[in-house]
C-alpha cells in the first residue's frame, strides 16, 4: 500500500516536469480513476471536455476519457497535439453505430434531420447535422430545423428526450452497456436499505429506471444538484468515477452507488502512469482524416452554438 502511494508521488512529479515541457493541460471525464481526476487540470463530463478542448491555448491535449471524446478534441482543435493514455479505451455505445446504417436510415427518412450524440465516432459524426450531449440533447433537438428527427445512437436518451419534444424522434437501438445494466429491483433494494436518499440518475439508464429519479440529468447536472440541495444522502444511478467530484463537493454527505456493476470497463483502461507515458513518447496520438474531421466539426460547432 505504502509503495502505491510512493510510486503514484513518483509519477505525479515526472507529470508536473512533462506538462510544462511539452505546454499541455490534461482534460480527464469525471468517469476516469480517482488518481487521473486528481492530477487532471480540468474534469468535466462530455459537454464541458469538448467546449475545453475548443478553447485551450495548451498546444498539447491529454484527453483522459474513451476515445470518441480524443477525437472530438482533434476535430475542434486541429492544430494542436491530442495524446490518449490508451488506444484501446473505446465506447461500445459509439461502436453500435456505423455509417452504413446511418446512410440506410436516412434514405428511409429524407425529411429527417440527423442529431447525433457525442458518443459516435468522427466518420459517423460527418453524416450528421449536428451533435449533442446528455447535458443539452433537448435543447439541440429544438434549435433543429426539422420535424423530424433521426436520433444515434443511445435509444434509452433517445427515449427520455423524447417526452420534451413535439417532434417525431426516430430512434437508433445502440446503449451504454454500463448505464443499461442498471434495473428496477436495483434502485428498489437500495430504496429500501437507505430510505432517506434521494435518487439521481442518469438519462442514459433505461426508462423504467429513469422514472424512478427524484432527479434526472447528465453527470454535470448530477454533480451540481447534490452540491447544492439539502439532502446528505443519495443513491447515485450514474458511473462510479463520479463518485470523485461527489465526496470533492460535498465530504460530509453520503453517496451510495446503485450497484457495483456501475463501472465503465473501457474508462478504467487509462492509469496515471499511462497518462505520464503518452506525454513522455508523445503517443498515441489521435488522428481524423482532414475530410472526415471538417464534416464532423460543422456538427460538433453548431452544438457548441446552441444557447
Ligand atoms: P455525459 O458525460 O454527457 O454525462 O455522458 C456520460 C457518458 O456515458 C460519457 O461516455
Ligand atoms: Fe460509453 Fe457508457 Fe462507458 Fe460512457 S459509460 S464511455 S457511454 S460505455
């Protein structure tokens, strides 16, 4: 235990010496281990990382998240260097959607307009008319000029959003596996062993669960609501890395997860001291193909222009 704590002061110090070498700021997803959030210079959930990213003056990104948020960062910033501490950190949600389905879709729908959320790769993402996150889905779908909207890929957002709008939502079947794994009888069970928690959940959970919440929202939106209500204790229905920016927030409240399966395997791929090596080696760095990227930053910019 000791020599952990050791080896991760040890790291923390060849990262301070890197960052200032290589001019780079590190972004990490509230998802990410507690030992990258602490070390991050700035965490945020999908929206706020993407809007950073457009707005750095670092010349070097370390995008600690999976890797359809690296990507989005190169999109908007193309002039600058995007590390991932890890290539194989990808989304199955992203990856149930591809641009052959989406082309088929769209043939069938030649009214519809295209939203796309965040988590999709940049070659699906520049066949879209504009992109968006749980933090402001709604939002987005009411800046459309449409009546018809083709939504990918997350059909349990693509329901909740759904309730918000009078237009006709056609929604992809993708899901998070983690978020998806979250059931009735689950949030029942905790109900009953902590009656005094309120629930918050995430849209990405299915809808039965959703309608469980006393609050719904993104992680920031998470965040934010149990900084700032009277309550101390909350059973939370979202990824347990947010646990980080809960405790940060608000130590003397108590946050219960709404089971343990509330892990996302693929954003605990990246460490600090895969973090220390990409900025050492300078790799893996993200690259989209300039007429893939200059599709997909149209969609990604008319998001970061919604009010
Ligand atoms: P937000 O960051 O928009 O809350 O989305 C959650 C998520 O699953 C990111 O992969
Ligand atoms: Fe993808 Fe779900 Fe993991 Fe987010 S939490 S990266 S949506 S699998």
């Amino acid at each position: 235990m000791e020599r952990k704590a050791e080896q991760l002061k040890e790291l923390k110090e060849k990262l301070a010496v890197l960052k200032k070498e290589r001019n780079a700021i590190i972004l990490a997803h509230y998802y990410q281990r507690d030992e990258i959030q602490e070390v991050a210079d700035f965490r945020g959930d999908s929206f706020l990382l993407a809007q950073k990213a457009a707005s750095t003056d670092a010349e070097t990104i370390v995008f600690c998240g999976v890797h359809f948020m690296g990507e989005s960062a190169k999109i908007l910033a193309p002039n600058k260097t995007v590390l991932i501490p890890d290539e194989r950190a990808g989304c199955p949600m992203a990856d149930m959607v591809n641009v052959d389905g989406l082309k088929a879709l769209k043939a069938k729908h030649p009214n519809a307009k295209v939203v796309a959320y965040i988590n999709t790769s940049a070659d699906v993402k520049a066949e879209t008319d504009i992109c968006c996150t749980s933090a402001n889905a709604v939002k987005v779908i009411e800046s459309v000029d449409a009546e018809e909207i083709i939504w990918v890929p997350d059909k349990n957002l693509g329901h909740y959003v759904s309730q918000f709008t009078d237009k006709k939502i056609i929604i992809w079947e993708g899901y998070c596996n983690t978020h998806d794994m979250l059931t009735v009888k689950d949030v029942e069970e905790m109900r009953r062993l902590h009656p005094n928690a309120q629930f918050v959940v995430h849209p990405e959970c299915r809808p039965e669960v959703v309608a469980m919440g006393d609050f719904v929202g993104s992680t920031t939106a998470i965040i934010k609501y149990c900084r700032e209500s009277d309550c101390q204790e909350f059973i939370v229905g979202t990824e347990d890395g947010t646990g980080y920016q809960l405790r940060k927030d608000s130590p003397h409240k108590q946050f219960h997860f709404a089971t343990k399966y509330l892990v996302c395997p693929n954003m605990k791929v990246n460490n600090l001291k895969k973090v220390v090596k990409c900025l050492e080696t300078m790799q893996p760095q993200v690259y989209v193909p300039p007429h893939i990227a200059d599709k997909a930053r149209a969609s990604l910019e008319r998001m970061l222009q919604v009010k």
